[in-house]
C-alpha cells in the first residue's frame, strides 16, 4: 500500500474519531435526558462543543480532495516522497487541528489548517 492510501485509511479512521467526539461533546452539552429522547426540541451547544463541530464541518469540506488526491497518486503511480510526506502534513495537521480549535487558540487553528492545505499542494504536485 502507497505511503497515501494508508494516510487515507488514517483519514477514515480520523473521520470516525471525530464524529465520535462531535457527537458526544453535542449530546452532553445539550444533557443526556435531550441526548437519549427524541430530540425533537433545539438545545444550545457549549462553545466548545459548537467548536468540534464547525472543525468536523472544515474536515468534510477538505477529506474529499485529500481522497481524490490519495486515489489519483495511487492508480496513476505518481506518488513519491514529495505526495508522501504531503498526505502525512495533510493528516497530522488535521489531528492537530481538532484540539486547537475547540481551544479557541488563535492564528494556531488557521496555521494547522494552513498547513493541510500545504499538504494537499504537495500531493498534487507530482501529478504535474
């Protein structure tokens, strides 16, 4: 397996990860009788429970071109240590990413997002 078709498994598994935490910081802020009933009624989230899910909302916006970008190095067997080390930027900046923002560090969460962009770039490059 290319070095970016395991950082995609890694996605995948981030994704998970993620909806998890989103869900689970949503339903307690909201209180766990809301959580486990019909949730027919709107409830405020916490500040930082609202945080988790805009990072999860940024994550969606972004994985589908880290997908498409893993698939394409793969099939077309362009990748090398450039992509590679992309898709490893890209990954680890988005695990970074998730703290920092519920945090509400700032300039820390846009140069984590920055830099998965970065990482995106160098996987596209080889394909150029």
């Amino acid at each position: 397996m290319t070095p970016e078709l395991q950082y995609l498994v890694y996605g995948v598994i981030l994704l998970i990860v993620h909806v998890l935490v989103q869900a689970t910081f949503s339903d307690l802020s909201k209180g766990l009788g809301w959580a486990v009933g019909p949730q027919d009624e709107s409830r405020e989230q916490t500040v930082v429970a609202a945080r988790i899910e805009r990072s999860l909302r940024n994550y969606l916006e972004t994985f589908p071109a880290f997908i498409a970008l893993a698939l394409t190095l793969a099939v077309t067997e362009q990748g090398n240590g450039t992509s590679a080390f992309g898709a490893a930027i890209w990954f680890w900046a988005r695990v970074a990413y998730i703290p920092v923002y519920a945090s509400g560090v700032p300039l820390v969460r846009s140069a984590a997002w920055f830099a998965s962009v970065v990482g995106l770039v160098m996987m596209l490059l080889p394909l150029f």
